[in-house]
C-alpha cells in the first residue's frame, strides 16, 4: 500500500531528481486532478497503480497540499535494479561488457584549426567506449557494472517504464483496458517528467540542464552538437534526427559556397549580357511594340519596360545556372552515401547495428495488441501472436488509400480554382489601377502592377487554403493510421509520414510546379489565344521571363515558410508556457518542484518530431527540385538550419516535457524519401533549364541562327519575337477605347510582337511554327536526355564507389562480436570450473550459481515471455 507521507513543505526539497529518501531516482512523474466527480478515474488510478507495484515499480505521491495550484497530484516512479535487468533482457539492450581497445586513428592534420568548434571532452563522450553485448540477467557478472543506479542511461530507463505503462491494465473486469495512453486520453492522468534547472544540490546535477548550457544555448551556434549527450538523455530516436540534421547542415555549406559563386559569376558577368543590352537600348527595345497580355482591359506595351527585370533574370539565368544543376545533381547523392555513412557509425556506437525486425515483436503497440483478437502461432518464436487477417488489412489499406487520393484531388482542385482566379481577376486589376493613385508614388508605384496584385491575393487566397487543409489532414491522416493498425511504432511512423508527406508534397510545391512547367507554355498566339474552361485567358509569364517568375516564387515560399516556422517554433510554446506558469514564476526554488515545473511546460505531440523532419525534407525539396532558378537556395537554406538547430535544441530542453526516450534504426521512411527527391530533383532541374529558362534558345540562336560570320547574340532579341497585324484581332481581344498608352494613338502602328517563333503575316505559313521552334525544341529535349543521363550515370557511379559502412565501423562489428563469443565461452568455463571445485566429486549435485542480487516476484508484461 502506498503511503502519502505529510511533509513540510520549506523543509521538503523541491530541487531533487531522488524520491524523499534521497536514495532512489525519479524516472517518471504521472500528475492528476482529483475531481469530485471522478470516482470511475479514481478506481482507475487505483487498479493501475497497484499493477505497477506488481510490476515492481515503486511509487511516491506528493499531495495536492503541497503543489503550487493546491489541486494537482504528482505520482513519482522509480525503477529498483531488479525490474531493469528484467526489462532490459526482455527487450534486448545492449550494454558494455568490455573497453574498447581498437584503438583510434591518428587526428587528422591541422585538426587545430577546429579547436574553436570543439565541446568539453566530458560533454562529447559522456561515457567511455565500450564494446557491448545483449544483456542477460541471469550473467550479471560477466558485464561492467559499477553502479547499478547509473548502469542504465536516463534514456534507458524512460523507456523501460512507459514499456510497463503502456501495458499495465487498469481495469479488474476487462484484463484487454490496458496502458498508460488511454488514461491519458480519458484523463485519468497527465503526464511529465524531469526539469531542465540546475540543481543546487551537486549530485543532482542533470544532464538536461548540461545540455541546455553547451547546445541550445544561442552564442554556442558555431559548436559542434554533443550528440551522445543528446542520445544518452532523450534516446536514439531523437538523437539521430539531430545528427541528420547536424550532418545536413554541414552538408549544405558546400553547396551553399557553389551556389554563391555562380551568383558572383552572373554579376561579374553583366557586361556580357547583349540580350538585354537590347532590351533596355532605346532604338531596339524601345521601338518594339508588345501585343496585349489580357483581353479588352490591357494595352500595347514597349519592350523597354522589362529592362530591369530582364537584368534580374540575367543573374540566375546564365551559363553557370547549367553547371550548378549539374554539381546539385552529384551533390544530393554524395550527401545521401555519406550520410549513410555516418548513419552506419551511428548504428555501431549507439548499440542500433543489431537491431532487426524480429526484435520489433517485442515493442507491439499495446493498440495493436489489444484491437487484434485473432492469435496464430509465430513459427520463429513457436508462440501465439495477434494477427490481422489478410481480408481486413487490404480493406483497411484500401480505404486509407482512397482516403489520401481524396484529399490529394482536393489540393489540386484548390490549386485550379485559384488558377482561374488569376486568369479572372488580372484584367479587373489591369482596368482599376491604370488610373490608381499608386502610380504617383516615386518609388514603389512602378512596382504596383496589376501582376503583382494579382499574385499576393492568389498567394493569400492560397496561403489560407493551405493552411485549413492542413489542419483537417493531419487529423484525417491520423485517423486512418490509426485504422489501419499497424503492428509496431516503426511501421506506425512509417505509414503516417508517407501520408502525411504525398499530401505536404503536392501542398507545397504545387505553385512552384505550375509557374515552372505550365504558366506561359498554352497560351496560344494573337488572335487565338488558349482558354481556361474556354472563358478565362491562359495566364502569360512576366515580361521578364518565366525564370524570374519562379526564382521570384521559391524566394517567397522558401524564406517565408522558414521564418515564420521559426518563429512559430519558439514563439508559440514560449508564450503558452508563460501563461501557464505565470503565477508561479516568481515563486522561490524550493516552493516550485521539478515536477510541477515541468508540468506546466507543453507536451510533446506525436506528431512532434515528423513536423521537424517535414520541415527540413520540404526544404530540401526547394533547395533540389528547383535550384536551377536559385542557385543562393542552399545559402539560405544554410543560415536558417544553423539557426533551426538551436531553436530546436532550446525548444526540446526549456519549453517541452521530455519525450518518451525511444530506439529506433535509422530515420525511416524520410530516406526512402529523400532519395525520391533526388531522383526527381534530375528530371525537373533539366526541365527548368530546358523549358523555363531561355538558355537553350539562346544557345540555338548563338551556334546557328546568329547574324554574321561571328557567333554572337546580337540581334538575338529580335530574333525571339514573332510579328501579328493588330487588325486580324478578334473584338473579344482587341484592347477597349483608353486603354492603350498616348505613344501608341500618336504612331501609325500596324504590328505588334509576342514572344514565340512562328512566321509573319503575309507568309504562306502564317501563324504556324518556324523550323527555328523545332529545333529549339530538339535542343531542349536532346539537353534533357544528356543531362539526366550524365548526371544519373555520376550518381550511380559515385553510389557504387562510396561504401554505406566505413571500414574502420565493419572491423569493430567484426571485433565485437569476435569478443562476445570468446567472453561468453571464457565465463561459462569459469563458472563450471566453481561448479566443479564447489561440488568435488558429486557431480550429479551441481546446480546453477545463483545471481546476486535477490529474486523478487513480479509481474512481467511481455507477449514473449511466459
């Protein structure tokens, strides 16, 4: 029976991570209100706490005199060695059973040169190097165990006591209501764990607060992150999302210092740009008449207008845009085998390399346990299971599918109905703000056009679209996860980030996706234009090109998702934690406990740590799939991720509760997707550089359609717009009565230009496609076959070079295991040989030695064990 002992409360210690004797260590703080109404809840609690103890946890409760709002209970939870060693054989972790001795390799030359970027050598290896093996309770002895309340790392022990949790039942009638996860869902409990504060009391010190002052703390950006640290408190599972993250970053800063070349390349190179030399030189540009780019509410314009957006557009459309998305190409595939690499030597020092599908068995989740009732018998293990029958789980998966393929036609019906809004409301604007008082303005009224103001509404129409979907999907995507039953957490997360990611995908690069590869290519000529549903004009690029449209788009949606995800990130949790804790913030040390204080910070979610990586592989997406129009994409992406790792590490060690500390392989689907994206990243890189840029039809005109002996882009403009007779235009197209601009009443102006490549009025062919356009054509696609196999064929070459497990990683592998068999072999004679010399002669007398420590009865709850 749990005694709740009275204690005064300046006397109490508040700071302590230990229950009231001082001696035993908290490993998980459950928190509840007890209600008036509550009596189902309190029999709950009742019968789940008297498990736990069966279980062999032992129990502390602070009363609710004694917290700060006088209403909150605090059930403390602490693990005594004997329910570890059961737990840990149980589940299969591994630790140290002898000192590494491979010793390391030699520091690299001028490794001083990274002094400055260096942690405390206590705060990067927390613990020795070990070689470790597969712990067993019944050999204690043959591990290094100094002190048992330490041997297992915080991370270790979180995980063992929400396994107990998480099956523990708290019902007598029904043995199937069981687990930690649905009282909390019922709100029978509230759960919390350890604070980040620095203890006062030295052996109290935490190694959450150690990780707050040498890694999330701002000044500390330029340090390396104290990765074991980070595993040893939270887990592998958290661990390796700040790895990869770490690692890509990294990552990035060589390509971010490409990319910013070809940027100083196409400004040191402005003086070579002829085409719009032309464009902005008043006897070319200047005496070209451009045809309307909307019906009846659009005048004639002069090319000279696009000069400064065509000098723009010189920056990232010029020869290095070329090379760029070739490096990008080999670059995305020597980030992906080397993070392979580091991955492996991760797998090796964080105990993961052994960690197969078959020891999943014994992390089922408890929903999946309880909702399948059918049990067949597991032919490895040769016991019953609970299964789901083939029938029920293709009806289930057919459902989501449907489910997800819903919800992806809707994005894109989304996406078409604010196309047609576009092509709508482009001529309204076109007709208002002729005369609008912006205009007068000196420095942003040339700005103010009728483009622009059509973009920003389409893009807040389709920001608050965005926004309400994501809001009823990620729901939705839950709900049918959770209907498909998946059978482990792995498979779980897996399932959930693949919905989750197919809808983000369309979600986030559908804007991109149309200004690249379909705003301007159906728009038809003069006098027979395209039609959206046959009523709205298909939408022109800007005068400056399409490029510039889109390098102007992945700005936009790149730099804004990130700066408003960082300050959502910091912001939101800061602010709803203060409002919580405001009354006690003030409050001494000593009258507001670790516990309570980590109960007023705000709970993980589960979907906390996808929405880390979505963030981070979506920006990959943009710094992949469109870098060929934004070559500074990676510099960006750089400075925000060296600012996204401290706003996590911060957020992680002040503003949340302590995840569940969990074990997981590697980062799961996000490599399976990661490497789809770079995969598709070739073709749509090759595409941007073939379609939307005009770098192709330059180079045509430069080697073969060039005036003059010499090979040079004189006269390339001219060359790139087609002529129409102004009176062949249909009334529904020809511009309305003042409209057009005084310059153009005052001339006799008989053509006008738009940009493609078919033959003159009065030409036998008139209106129809030069030979010009077909070999531009053949250009692009001959450009496309060439690139993507060049760049797929270094891929796949520099794929096949690079091993996935470094050498040094497979010789400790080797080593390991080598020792475990030798060590196992070497104590197991030790022991019969104190058999023998216990027992002499009377062989047949000979027992097995008992263990040390005292066999304690409890309940084990585990499907693999009797």
């Amino acid at each position: 029976m749990l005694v709740c002992v009275q204690v005064d409360k300046q006397q109490q210690s508040k700071d302590s991570v230990y229950f009231r004797d001082g001696m035993r260590r908290i490993d998980f703080v459950l928190s509840y209100i007890d209600d008036k109404d509550g009596e189902k809840k309190q029999d709950r609690r009742k019968e789940f706490e008297a498990n736990l103890k069966k279980a062999g946890l032992e129990l502390e409760t602070e009363d609710k005199s004694e917290s700060e709002d006088g209403r909150t209970y605090f059930l403390k939870i602490h693990v005594p060695w004997e329910v570890l060693a059961t737990y840990a054989d149980v589940l299969k972790i591994k630790v140290p059973f002898k000192t590494n001795d491979i010793t390391d390799k030699k520091d690299m030359p001028m490794s001083w040169l990274c002094t400055p970027y260096r942690l405390p050598e206590h705060v990067m290896q927390p613990e020795p190097d070990y070689f470790t093996a597969t712990f067993d309770k019944s050999k204690t002895d043959f591990f290094l165990i100094e002190d048992k309340e330490t041997f297992f790392p915080p991370s270790t022990r979180n995980r063992i006591v929400y396994y107990i949790l998480s099956r523990c039942p708290y019902s007598k009638e029904d043995k199937d209501k069981k687990g930690i996860k649905r009282l909390l869902n019922n709100g029978t409990y509230a759960m919390c764990i350890q604070y980040w504060t620095r203890s006062r009391d030295a052996k109290c010190e935490s190694e959450r607060y150690a990780l707050y002052k040498y890694w999330a703390r701002f000044s500390r950006f330029y340090k390396e992150q104290p990765l074991n640290l980070i595993r040893k408190y939270y887990g592998e599972k958290i661990g390796i999302y700040f790895a990869w993250l770490g690692f890509y970053t990294e990552m990035l800063t060589y390509a971010a210092v490409v990319g910013l070349l070809c940027f100083i390349y196409g400004v040191a190179s402005f003086d070579e740009n002829v085409w719009s030399k032309e464009i902005c030189n008043k006897t070319i540009g200047g005496q070209i008449v451009m045809c309307p780019l909307c019906d009846k509410k659009c005048g004639y314009w002069m090319l000279s207008t696009t000069c400064s957006s065509s000098w723009q557009s010189y920056l990232f459309d010029n020869t290095a845009t070329v090379f760029f998305a070739i490096f990008m190409g080999i670059w995305v595939t020597l980030f992906l085998e080397f993070w392979k690499r580091r991955q492996a030597r991760l797998e090796y020092e964080w105990d993961l390399v052994d960690m197969e599908e078959e020891q999943q068995q014994l992390q089922l989740r408890p929903e999946y346990e309880t909702k399948c009732t059918h049990r067949r018998l597991n032919r490895v293990t040769q016991e019953m299971e609970p299964y789901l029958p083939l029938t029920s789980k293709c009806a289930r998966s057919v459902l989501s599918g449907a489910t997800v393929l819903f919800w992806i036609s809707l994005i894109i019906a989304s996406i078409i109905g604010v196309i047609a809004y576009r092509l709508a409301v482009f001529a309204a604007f076109a007709s208002i703000m002729k005369d609008s008082p912006t205009n007068k303005l000196d420095v942003v009224g040339s700005l103010i056009t009728p483009q622009l103001a059509t973009s920003v509404t389409a893009s807040c129409i389709n920001f608050v679209i965005i926004m309400i979907l994501n809001f009823l999907y990620e729901r939705v995507a839950i709900k049918i996860t959770d209907m498909e039953v998946p059978k482990t957490h792995v498979e779980y997360e897996n399932k959930l980030t693949v919905k989750m990611f197919l809808f983000q995908f369309v979600n986030y690069y559908s804007s991109c996706f149309y200004v690249a590869f379909f705003k301007g290519k159906f728009v038809g000529y003069p006098g027979d234009y395209a039609y959206m549903f046959g009523k709205w004009r298909n939408e022109e690029c800007e005068p400056g090109g399409c490029l510039i449209e889109l390098t102007t788009q992945l700005v936009i949606v790149m730099v804004g998702k990130q700066v408003w995800g960082n300050i959502q990130e910091a912001l939101v949790p800061w602010l709803c934690n203060w409002w919580v804790s405001r009354s006690a913030r003030n409050h001494p040390e000593s009258l507001y406990s670790r516990w309570e204080q980590d109960h007023d910070l705000q709970s993980f979610s589960q979907l906390g740590l996808f929405y880390e990586y979505l963030e981070m592989v979506i920006q990959f997406g943009f710094i992949t799939l469109f870098v060929a129009s934004f070559p500074l994409a990676p510099l960006l992406a750089l400075m925000n991720n060296i600012l996204e790792v401290r706003v996590d590490a911060w957020k992680f060690t002040t503003q949340f509760r302590r995840p569940v500390a969990a074990k997981v392989h590697n980062i799961g689907a996000w490599n399976e997707i990661l490497n789809m994206i770079a995969v598709f990243s070739v073709v749509t890189n090759a595409f941007i550089v073939s379609f939307t840029s005009d770098m192709i039809p330059r180079l045509v005109y430069k080697y073969a359609y060039h005036q003059g002996n010499e090979s040079t882009m004189e006269g390339y403009i001219n060359n790139s717009l087609s002529v129409f007779n102004i009176s062949k235009f249909q009334p529904e197209n020809r511009p309305d009565d003042g409209e057009n601009p005084d310059w153009f009443y005052s001339s006799n102006i008989t053509t006008c230009r738009y940009r493609d490549y078919r033959y003159p009025p009065g030409h036998e062919k008139q209106y129809t496609h030069t030979m010009q356009f077909w070999h531009i054509l053949a250009a692009k696609l001959a450009f496309i076959i060439i690139m993507e196999h060049v760049v797929f064929v270094v891929k796949f070459f520099v794929a096949w070079l690079i091993p996935d497990v470094p050498s040094d990683v497979k010789a400790r592998i080797k080593r390991e295991r080598y020792l475990i068999q030798e060590y196992l072999h070497n104590y197991e004679l030790e022991k019969l040989k104190i058999q023998l010399s216990q027992n002499g002669p009377n062989i047949e007398q000979c027992t097995c030695p008992a263990t040390a420590a005292t066999p304690v009865k409890m309940e084990v709850f585990s499907d693999c064990l009797s």
